[in-house]
C-alpha cells in the first residue's frame, strides 16, 4: 500500500480525491492524509515517516508549495513531490522541478493522468526504498562478514568451499580486556557495551594492519587468526601495538571503581585444523580453528597477567631473534601432562 499525502486549500478536494480513488483506497493500494498548507504538511510529513508521495498545490495560505518543496528534503529525503497546480506556467514548473518535484500536474486535473502520474511516482519511490534497504543490509553484512569473503560469496565454488576442512601452519593470538568485568556492575548498559566496542576498534585496527583475521568476540576477549609468511612475528607484532595504543588512554572512572584499560595475550603457533565447524541441523557454522595449538594459546592467555604477552617455549625459539623475551616461568595448563615453560614478550 502507498501512503499519499495532499497538501491543498481548496476545502472540496478532499471529497474529490476520496470518490475517484474510492476502489484503490477500499482495496488498501493507496492511502490518502490531508493538509492544507505547507505548514500542516510537514506536520504531518514528521507524524507518517511511512509517508511515500505528495500532492501538493503551489498558491496556499501560511505556506506555500514552492516553499514545502524546498523544506522536504530536510524532513524526509525519500519523499518525492508531485506539484498538482493552476499555475501551469513554465516559470512555475521550472522552479518547482528545480526545488526538487519529480513531476507536474495541471489544474483542473484530469484523474486518469494523476493516477499515472501517481504510480510512476510511487514506483520510483519503491525502487529507491529498496536500494536504500539494499545499501543498509549490505553494509549491516560487512560489519559481520570479512570483504574477502563478501567476493567469494559470489562465485560457484562458494558452496561446495563451506565443506572444505585443511591442515594449516598458523598463529592463533588471544586479546583480554583485563578488569573489564569489575566495572560492569558499576555503570549502564550502553556505557559498558560503547566502552567495550571502543576498546575492541582499537585492537581489530591493529590486528587487520597486519593482515590478521578476526575470528570471533568472545565476551571481552577477541580471537584472532594469523596465516602466510611471518604469521608468528606479525601477530607478536599486533599484540605489542595494542599494548601501545592502550597505554595511551586516560583512566575511566566507573562508579566507584577506575578502570584502566589494559590486556592480557596469549600467542602460540603451529598446526591447526581450518574448516566450519558447528551445527549443521542449526544452521549455526563458523569458518574457525581448531586443535591443540589453538588450546593452548587460550590457555597462554588465561595465565598471563595484565599487560604480559605469553609464548610457550616452543614459540619463543622462533621468535626470540626479531622479539625481547624473559622467562615467565612454568604453569599447568588443563590437558597437558607436564607443566609448560613460558616466556613474556617484552619488545
């Protein structure tokens, strides 16, 4: 259904749209609102944002059409105006097209073209309603969807790829937002979330600046994925960025308690298993990582304090020429049978 406003002063028009258009509006297709000026028009204009054409008249008390044209975009852009007036003159009609109407109709009016006029208009409305909708789904998208993976949406093989599971040498990087919890009782809600968000900007900068994946939020902890030569330096490299970045922030006061944002990382490297992974019967699957490599830099993370970047011995022999590195000593981590020597990248 199209929702039609009619700006005219003429008192009897309102009888007359309702009697020629009486079977478009009994079987919804069109639904007619009335002012008479332009004052009452966007009145109305910010009462039906669902609004999708004006008819308007051009000579009216309080304010004219000319003059409504011209405030409309600032009401409501996707509105389009037909200009339905005596004063057929092409001085008039440039100045009303040139305001921003999107056709013209002479009085008296001829109801068979309005009602053309009228569907053409509405069409076009449609359209850019639709596009509009488009742009906002797709970039609601890309806010979810890495862009690489947007463009592989688009070729054939996509489908027959979600299935596809391999064996990669890569680096898996855990980002917690130390304290972060203890605040959360402490202020609103939206505070709370538009902090974390805040925070969460800041590291997937840096992470994506060297040619991270992000791989999912969980809670205030970010997972990130790094794969190609020097995966294990560039994701050393992120977590120190991060670290400098937030070392710059002033305290949040929170209630009673400062907030000082800092992180704890945990950053291992070797063999992973690369596939969706999920439920199928839910239709819920993420394109993750999966296997001991991957465990064990979450649990790197758990043990590591706040500002440390933790590696397991393992790691710190690859990465001990390019980064400065102090013994963390030995933790117990969940699965593995003997303790796991750790080291602390420093620079």
């Amino acid at each position: 259904m199209a929702k039609i406003l009619v700006v005219d002063d003429e008192a009897d028009l309102e009888l007359l749209v309702k009697q020629k258009f009486r079977r478009k509006i009994r079987e919804n297709i069109y639904e007619f609102i009335f002012a008479q000026n332009g004052e009452e028009a966007l009145e109305k204009v910010k009462d039906h944002p669902d609004l999708d054409i004006i008819l308007s008249d051009i000579n009216m008390p309080v304010m004219d059409g000319l003059t409504l044209l011209s405030r409309l975009p600032e009401a409501n852009p996707m509105i389009k105006a037909v200009v339905v007036s005596a004063y057929g003159d092409m001085q008039n009609i440039r100045t009303a097209m040139n305001r921003g109407a999107f056709d013209f109709v002479c009085k008296p009016v001829d109801f068979e073209d309005l009602d053309l006029t009228m569907e053409k208009t509405i069409l076009h409305v449609k359209q850019l309603q639709e596009t509009i909708k488009a742009i906002k789904e797709n970039n609601i998208l890309k806010m979810y969807v890495d862009e690489n993976v947007l463009n592989f949406m688009t070729h054939k093989e996509f489908e027959g790829s979600l299935m596809k599971n391999e064996l990669v040498d890569a680096t898996v990087m855990f980002i917690d937002v130390c304290g972060f919890t203890a605040i959360t009782e402490q202020v609103p809600a939206n505070t709370v979330v538009n902090l974390l968000n805040g925070l969460f900007d800041k590291i997937v900068k840096e992470i994506i600046a060297q040619g991270g994946h992000v791989d999912k939020f969980m809670g205030d902890a970010v997972m990130a994925v790094y794969r190609g030569n020097y995966h294990l330096d560039r994701a050393i490299d992120t977590a120190l960025a991060v670290k400098a970045e937030l070392s710059k922030m002033q305290e949040i006061n929170a209630g009673e308690k400062v907030f000082r944002p800092d992180i704890a990382v945990g950053i291992n490297s070797g063999e992973m298993v690369s596939g969706n992974i999920g439920s199928a019967s839910l239709k819920r699957l993420d394109y993750t990582v999966i296997g001991d490599a991957v465990n064990v830099a979450q649990r790197l993370q758990t043990v590591a304090k706040a500002g440390q970047i933790i590696i397991s011995e393992q790691v710190y022999h690859k990465a001990k020429e390019s980064f400065k590195c102090q013994s963390n000593g030995e933790f117990v981590l969940k699965n593995k049978a003997k303790p796991v020597s750790t080291y602390e990248v420093l620079e």
